[in-house]
C-alpha cells in the first residue's frame, strides 16, 4: 500500500496513512462542496498536509477520483475471462462484476463515494464519460467472444453497451441509498434486462 506518512493531524482532520484514506477525504470534500468547488489546496488542508506533499501521490483532483482506475479495469476484464462459457451472457457479465467487487470490499465506502460525486457532477467536469467507456468496450469484447464477429459489430456493441448501460445504472442508484454494498441493486437490474429480453410481444387483438 502506498503511504504518505502518517502525521498528526489538526481538530477534525483524520491522518491521511495512504492513498485510500487521502481520496476518502477528497471524496467527502466533493460531495459537500462539489467536485468543481474544491482545490487540491482545499484537500490538502483537510489531509494536514501541504500541496507539494499531496501533489506527490496525485497530481490533479481527477486523478485522486479516479484512484485504482487501470487496475480496476484489468481485474473486470480478467473476472470476465474466467467466466465459463456455459453461463448466458447477461448472467455472465454481473457476475463478474460482483466477483470483482467482492474483491475490493475494503474500498466499499470509497466506491460508493465516487460514484455519488460522479453521478452529482458535470461530465465533463470528472471526466465520466470518456473514463466508462472501456468499460462498455470491455463488455462489448466480451459480447463478441460469446457471439462471434467483433466488438464493434451493431449487435454485439449494442447489447454490450446496453449492460453497462444497467449495471452503471444500478451503482447510481445504490450511491444514494443507505446501503453499504450494490449487491440488491445490481440483482435488481441484472433481473430488469433479463427480463426484457425475454418478454414477447403481445399477439394482436381478434378481430
């Protein structure tokens, strides 16, 4: 774990030991005063420690909403490659989501966090759109392995965009309740899209 060395801090400041508790205390930042309002002077304050030591660990506010973000997508997409192929794909892909975040339940405060101050904020101001998007190709790849052709093929990128689509969807959701894991809201979606591939249209009424 990377540290930044533990100090004491002043009334109401809780030592920042790593980078997990520095982004805890940036996210809290974001979430009272909003992503746009607050400077890393402003974090760096709240940490007890000065701009040039915070700078060190993370050079801009994105980068410190974005913590652990490469590696998260290489663990996703590694949980979607172990996934046996005898499981449909919808089924398959929550999964293995829930098999990463099982993995990071350490960081549940944290991701929770992110997530609310992402969906609060401008896109443009986090960075929301263009950091997710691997997120829906990874899917979408994974579409393809399953169904054949490439990930940019119509069919194969709609369905894989469709389902980050509802599972980013779900984290929304569980960002603002009062629960400490997604796993219901996640359960919830992943049966919404189920379901709605499923469903038949209805015949037309007899004449």
């Amino acid at each position: 774990m990377t540290t930044i060395g533990a100090h004491t801090a002043g009334p109401g400041r809780p030592p920042a030991t790593d980078v997990d508790s520095i982004a805890l205390v940036a996210v809290r930042l974001f979430g009272e005063r909003g992503y746009d309002e607050v400077t890393m002077a402003d974090i760096a304050a709240a940490l007890g420690v000065g701009r040039t030591t915070l700078h060190r660990y993370f050079p801009t506010k994105g980068s410190i909403l974005w913590v652990h973000h490469d590696e998260h997508d290489a663990e996703f997409r590694q949980a979607l490659a172990e996934t046996p192929d005898d499981i449909p794909i919808v089924e398959a892909v929550f999964d293995a989501y829930v098999r990463f975040l099982t993995r990071h339940q350490h960081e549940m405060r944290l991701a929770k966090g992110m997530v609310a101050v992402i969906v609060k904020s401008p896109p443009a101001s986090t960075g929301k759109w263009t950091a997710f998007d691997d997120w829906g190709r990874y899917i979408s790849e994974f579409v393809a392995s399953r169904r054949g052709g490439v990930a940019t093929d119509l069919e194969n990128e709609s369905l894989g965009r469709a389902i980050w689509a509802v599972l980013w969807t779900a984290l929304e959701h569980w960002s603002v309740s009062d629960d400490e894991h997604p796993a219901a809201y996640l359960a919830r979606a992943r049966a919404t899209i189920e379901g709605a591939r499923a469903q038949r249209p209805a015949p037309p009424d007899s004449v």
